[in-house]
C-alpha cells in the first residue's frame, strides 16, 4: 500500500509536468496570435498596409511555409480583432503603459516595430484556449462581459461545449442579476458569493415535461448530475439526496444537500415545482439551523439555503427576505434556454437604475 502511494506520486508529477507544458505551449501560441494581430492593427493604423497587404501575408505564408497552419486570411484577421478587443483593457494595459515608457525613453532610436510589440504571457489572456477566445469576443458584447467568462474558464476550466452552453443561457446576465437580489444576511456572511449564486438556473437537459412535480425534479437532477453541477459551478460537491435530519423525535430530510469548496460551507437545495410562496422559507431556514447546529464542521462557514422554484415574483421575494437573518436566497428554475436579450434587457434596466440611485 505505502509503495502504491509513492507510484501515484510520480504518476501525479508525470501529469503535473504534462499540463505546464500544455500551459507554457498555449501561453506563447497565445501570445504569437497576439503580436502578430498588434502588428496587423499597427500597419493598417498607421496607412502602410491595407486588406492586400493582409491577402498578400495569407498567400506569402501559405505559399512558403505550408508548415504554419490558421494563418490565412480570416485567421489573420482573428487575430487583429483579439488584440484590438483587449489592448486597451485593463488586462494588458500595465504592459501597454510599459510599453510606451520604453519607447519614449529610446525615442532617439529607430528601432523595429517588431520589438516593439506587447508580451501577453504573463496575463490571463494566455491560460485559456485560442477556441475559448473565439467564443468569447465573437459572442460577448461587453468588456465586463468577456473577462467574466474568461475569468471563469479559468477557474471552471470550461470544455468548448460547456463554455458556449453558459454563454447560451445568459449565464453573465444571470449572475449579474443575481447579485442585485442576493439578501443582505448572504451578503454579509458570505460576501465572496457575488459571483458564484444566480437569480435563475438553466436546467434544459433535464428535459422534463411542464406538468412535472418536485419528485420528478428531484430524480431528473440526481440522474443528470454532472450536467446540474456544471449548472451550478464545479465547486460544488454533492452529499446526497433526501438528506436525514432528526431534530428531537422527528426526522426531516432535505431535497439535495451539497458542499462549496470556495465558500467552505453546506449548501442545501430545496426543490419547489410551483411558483414562490413565502411560507416555504420557514422550511428552509429549519433546515439551516438544524444543519449548524448538527452538522456543519467548526472550521466550516454558516450553510446557505437556496429555494429553488418554478417561478418568483421579485417584489414578493425581497418582503419576504427582508427581516430573515438566515443566509437563504430564492432562485427560479427553467427547463428551457432562455431569450438572451430578454436577460441583456433585464440587466441593463437594474445598470440604469443603479446609475440613478448613485447620482
């Protein structure tokens, strides 16, 4: 057994070594993509190149080094917009400022424009994939926007799939949103789930019919876990279904019970198939009290609650919230993709209203 621990310790060195080699050969493909688009933007800017200088690159290349792959015509051209996406960012804008320093103390001397181009490879731009970064500035429309879902294909570690399934769902939008309705008791116990909770949760794959009821949610959730916990975000791991609690003589059990790494508390999922009343809160905040009181671990956080129902009614929820210190949140559950611009809308309106309050 000891000999078999010290095998998966080379094996974890083995796989160790594999991903940074990964990591530093993405990083400077990353950055290749990067600085061949700033020097296309530069040359254009600057009226020496035009799109036939651009057509003349795709052919020299092809022509010369049939070897280099991706760098025809509309690859080029990808990579000018990547760099015009982000150069003004605050994601490289300490290089650019750098940049610049250098080249106004050597104004004297008339170096290169190739020496003169931005290293990316230290930003967050080169830990993710080239595909992620296509997804993303062709279906982001906002700055904010693009380095929320970069930020989180870092920490998620996104496939392609799922990546473009979040973008789908409004999943920006949702989190957003979410941030405006989050309780001021979730606030203050776990200020760091500003990103993490949504107003709403895309549950599509479940393919459940309309007339479905909490049962037929509860068994289509734990069948497509997988599916629910990228729903969710990976750092929840699941404890279990119809979780015991015995308070007194009674026993209790609640619908899905799982465990945030990031927030290092118990999440419990109470499943409601019909629209927000406030009476099921009671439930929920018993299940809390009971969960600290007997089985959250000292060195974890207060456990949060999420009501998860068919429908809400926003104003409903915020009376119903308004004078309960316990973490708990209402959340709405659709079995269909939602309208994204409807989502932008929504968002947008709750920006303006903010923008108004502070003036």
């Amino acid at each position: 057994m000891k000999q078999d621990n010290q095998f998966l310790e080379v094996v974890g060195l083995i796989k160790q070594a594999k991903t940074n080699a990964y990591q530093s050969v993405n990083a400077e493909l990353i950055n290749c993509y990067w600085q061949v688009g700033e020097y296309i933007s530069r040359r254009i800017a600057n009226a020496t190149w035009g799109d036939q200088s651009v057509k003349d690159l795709a052919k020299y290349i092809e022509k010369s080094h049939p070897d280099l792959k991706g760098y025809n015509r509309s690859g080029l051209y990808r990579m000018k917009q990547f760099y015009e996406t982000y150069c003004d960012t605050l994601i490289v804008a300490p290089l650019a400022r750098q940049l610049q320093k250098a080249e106004n103390q050597s104004s004297k001397i008339v170096t290169p424009l190739v020496t003169q181009l931005t290293d990316i490879r230290e930003t967050m731009l080169a830990k993710i994939g080239w595909t992620h970064h296509l997804i993303i500035f062709a279906r982001a429309k906002t700055a904010e926007e693009r380095e929320f879902y970069i930020r989180l294909c870092l920490r998620e570690r996104y496939s392609k799939r799922e990546l473009d399934r979040q973008i789908s769902s409004g999943l920006f939008e949702r989190v957003m949103l979410g941030k405006q309705q989050l309780p001021a008791a979730v606030k203050h116990s776990h200020p760091e789930m500003l990103n993490t909770i949504k107003s709403d949760y895309i549950l599509e794959f479940l393919q459940l019919p309309d007339n479905h009821n909490e049962t037929d949610l509860q068994k289509a959730l734990v069948a497509q876990m997988k599916d629910f916990v990228l729903e969710l975000g990976k750092d929840f791991l699941f404890v279990g279904q119809e979780y015991s609690l015995q308070v007194g003589n009674s026993d209790f059990e609640i619908d899905l019970l799982f465990f945030h790494r990031g927030l290092q508390c118990l999440v419990a999922f109470e499943l409601k198939a019909e629209k927000f009343k406030p009476e099921h809160l009671g439930q929920l905040n018993f299940y809390l009290e009971a969960l600290d009181r007997d089985v959250k671990k000292e060195h974890e956080n207060p456990s949060i609650g999420i009501l998860l129902c068919k429908g809400h009614d926003a104003e409903v929820v915020k009376y119903a919230l308004n004078r309960t210190l316990s973490p708990a949140l209402v959340a709405s559950y659709q079995t269909q993709l939602p309208d994204k611009r409807i989502l932008q809308e929504k968002w947008q309106q709750l920006f303006e209203q903010e923008e108004e309050t502070t003036k």
